[in-house]
C-alpha cells in the first residue's frame, strides 16, 4: 500500500512557462541519468512505474511534475551526464535547472541522487550549486549500495559526508533491496511540511 494514495502525474515541462502553479510544497529529485532516480522515486513513493524507468539512460529530460497530496510534489528533474545528446541539449538543460532554482517558491528540498560506485561528480557538484544558491537544503541518496560489500559502502558514504559537511545530510539506498526506505521517506515528508520555503 502506497503512503500516496492520490499520487499521480500532473504534467512534463520543457520550459519555465509550462511549470506547474508555483503554489503549496515541492521537493525536487535530481541526479544522474544511470544513478537510479527514477527507481529511487518509485521505492519511496511505494508505487511501481510511478517513475518511468529505462534501459537506456538520460530518459528523463523534461522537468516531471507529481502530486503526491493536495499542494505537495515531487519534480523529477533531467537527468544529466548522459553521453548521447548535443550541446545544445545541454545548454538548454543548464538554462532549464537555472530558471528552476531561481523562480520556485514552492521549492522546500533537493534529493540528490549518486551511485555510491562513482561518487560525487562535475554535474552532481553543480546541482549541489543550484541549491545552495538559493538556499535550499538538500538530501544525498547514495543508491545502489547492494552492489558494494558492507565495508566498501560505509566508507564511500564517510567520504561523501567529509565531501560535502554538515549541511547536507547522506544515506544508503537501494532499491533493489530497499535499504534506506523509511529514512528517506522521512526526509522527503520532513521537507514538504517545512512552511517557511527556500
């Protein structure tokens, strides 16, 4: 039984001026386009194909908008990074996440999607840009963690965490075996009732 009942898709965007109403409490997933965000979505919301996922990476390259509740979304952002797409793509891209950060009030957090096999990247630094820029706080989902040892895994996240500071909280996930559900469940609800915005 999903925690969302009500979840259900709203609308794709390719630009500032088909963004949903700027009203409510949203929460913004970006990551990778092979870190597993749109399985991370899905676990969490506890809904299968809620987030369609693909075989092949960079699927996701219109801004994704979700209701979860009455004036609460999830945005499921383009992935980036991917191999196969012009710089113009990429340039239309970096304007898109620009207009995003800076003109959504509604905006309350930022989950930021890594494999923890990879770490932290040129684009995954850039998100975390986008964010601090405007304040807004956000919350690392190291996914894929099934694949590593115990040991392995425990020491990426440290180094993720001496990466990045206090200011920005880490976890494990997997999908796979739903490590980190709860926890990040929790923090995704943690941000929709914050009140006061970005």
């Amino acid at each position: 039984m999903s925690q969302y009942p009500e979840a259900r898709f709203i609308k794709s965007a390719n630009a500032p001026g088909q963004f949903v109403p700027d009203t409510g409490a949203e929460v913004a997933f970006a990551g990778r386009s092979n870190a597993g965000k749109s399985s991370a979505i899905n676990i969490i919301v506890n809904r299968r194909q809620f987030a369609r996922t693909s075989k092949t990476p960079g699927r996701t390259r219109l801004v994704n908008f979700f209701s979860l509740r009455e004036e609460q979304r999830l945005v499921d952002l383009p992935g980036y990074g991917f191999a196969k797409v012009a710089d113009k793509m990429r340039h239309h891209w970096a304007d898109l996440m620009a207009e995003y950060f800076e003109t959504r009030k509604s905006l309350r957090g930022m989950f930021l999607i890594v494999d923890i096999r990879r770490q932290l990247t040129d684009y995954d630094h850039q998100m975390l840009s986008f964010a601090e820029s405007v304040g807004l706080p956000t919350h690392v989902l190291l996914t894929k963690t099934d694949k590593l040892k115990r040991g392995q895994a425990a020491k990426a996240l440290l180094e993720v965490r001496r990466d990045l500071g206090d200011s920005i909280s880490v976890q494990h996930f997997s999908a796979l075996s739903r490590t980190g559900e709860n926890e990040a469940r929790a923090k995704l609800e943690e941000f929709l009732s914050d009140s006061t915005g970005a």
